[in-house]
C-alpha cells in the first residue's frame, strides 16, 4: 500500500504540473485556429475550395456535413431530418454547382457524368459529384493543414493540359493549389507538385519548365515549378518528336 500511495502522490504531481501547460497549449492552438478562419482572404481572388456548407469558410462543420452525406443522415431538404443535423449545416437541395464539386477534391466530375456518376453509391445524394471516403480523406487532411486543394478554375480538362500543337511542340500541364484562406499557393518551401507522364513510348521527353522527379515503372514523374500563382510544367518531345500512345496520361 505504501508502494502505491507513492505513485499515487507521482502522479497527482505530474497530472498538475502538465494539465495547465496542455489546456494552455490547446486553447493558444485553438485562438490561432480560429483568428485564421476569421481574418479577411490576403488575396482579392481567394476561392474557399472544400466549403460544402457554404458558409465561406473552410472548417470542422464541412466534414461533419461531408460524414452526413456519406452516412445518408444529411438533410435533403430543411425540416426533412432531425433539427440537430441541421443547425449550421446546409441541406441537399441547397446546394449549389460549386458546392457540389467539393464533394469530388479529386475532380472526377471533369471526366464527364458517367466518371463522377459511377462514384454515386449513395442515391440520397441526389445526383453527382458525390461524396467519397477518399474525397472525405482528401478534406480533412486540407482542414488539418497537412496539405492543400487542387484549383483548375474551370470545367473542363483543358485548363489543366495544354496538347502539343505539332509533332515537335511543347505539352504544358498547369494547377493551382489553394490554402483553408482560399488563396493561391505556389511557394516551393511549402508545397511540392508532382505530375507523373504515363507513356511507353515517348520516355526521352524532357522538361523546358519544372525538372525531372524520378523514372516510374509506368512513365516519368516530374515536380511542376511555381510560376506566379499556377505550378506549371513544360516538356519537349525528344530529337524524334512525339510517337503515337493511345494509353498515355498525365497523373497530378
């Protein structure tokens, strides 16, 4: 008894002297967290990529609403499900085009609707894009600020990819990535974009713009350089030009 009542004094001891110093260390973390949030974006074309609730913020309350959906708990229509799943959330029906595209990080939507509707398991979502669990995995390492969305500010592909105009042109591959403020981030210390080159018969193309990252098994990878607010890539064909691949494509 003796033996335990001394590590029960141990204890005591210790659980006082570093309680304070974690709950000061998670409320110093938590004001942080939330002046971010709340300051005005640092730029005038900020985009707050991963707002499904559209409430013009990035937060925990996405991927609360983001679980609804996914769990088919979501609301498709305000007074349709329990009041608690609808206090500061957004409903199905409410949604609109771009917070329906939040939903799909990956962007599967841009391949057309028979690619994002083959991700619709769920028929309660209403149609597509629609949430996944890797799209969830997607927004909630962007609201943990473990890393960034993918921005191509259009609906399409071609903003993305530039195809050679000859034989011997260039192809140019072009993204932006966009912070929980919704600004652009194209600062090399903080980020890396990777776009790999999947093709078997044009490996002795090379960079103009970015630099070789590694040789794959299926292609070559190559890391995008930052140029203003898009990270982008240039290469060249080799001495032959371009040959023919009709299973090439271009991985980010």
């Amino acid at each position: 008894r003796r033996l335990l009542d001394r590590y029960s004094a141990h204890d005591d001891v210790q659980h006082q002297s570093i309680a304070p110093i974690a709950q000061d260390a998670f409320a110093a973390a938590t004001e942080r967290r939330h002046r971010h949030l709340l300051q005005a974006p640092a730029c005038s074309s900020a985009r707050f990529l991963g707002d499904v609730t559209g409430n013009g913020a990035v937060t925990g309350a996405d991927l609360i609403f983001y679980q609804y959906i996914i769990l088919a708990k979501a609301c498709v229509a305000a007074g349709t499900c329990e009041a608690g799943t609808e206090r500061g959330l957004a409903t199905i029906a409410s949604m609109t085009t771009f917070q329906r595209q939040q939903l799909d990080p990956q962007m599967y939507y841009l391949k057309g609707p028979s690619a994002a509707d083959a991700l619709c398991t769920n028929a309660a979502q209403g149609g597509s894009p629609c949430a996944t669990l890797d799209g969830y995995s997607v927004l909630l390492n962007a609201v943990a600020e473990k890393g960034y969305l993918l921005d191509v500010d259009s609906a399409t592909y071609a903003s993305v990819v530039g195809t050679p105009a000859s034989l011997t042109g260039a192809l140019t591959a072009g993204v932006t990535l966009r912070g929980l403020d919704g600004c652009a981030v194209a600062d090399a210390s903080k980020a890396e974009v990777l776009m790999e080159i999947r093709t078997a018969t044009n490996t002795d193309m090379s960079p103009t713009t970015g630099s070789l990252f590694s040789t794959t098994s299926l292609g070559l990878m190559f890391a995008a350089a930052a140029e203003g607010d898009v990270w982008r890539l240039v290469v060249s064909p080799g001495p032959s030009g371009w040959r023919w691949d009709p299973t090439a494509a271009l991985v980010l």
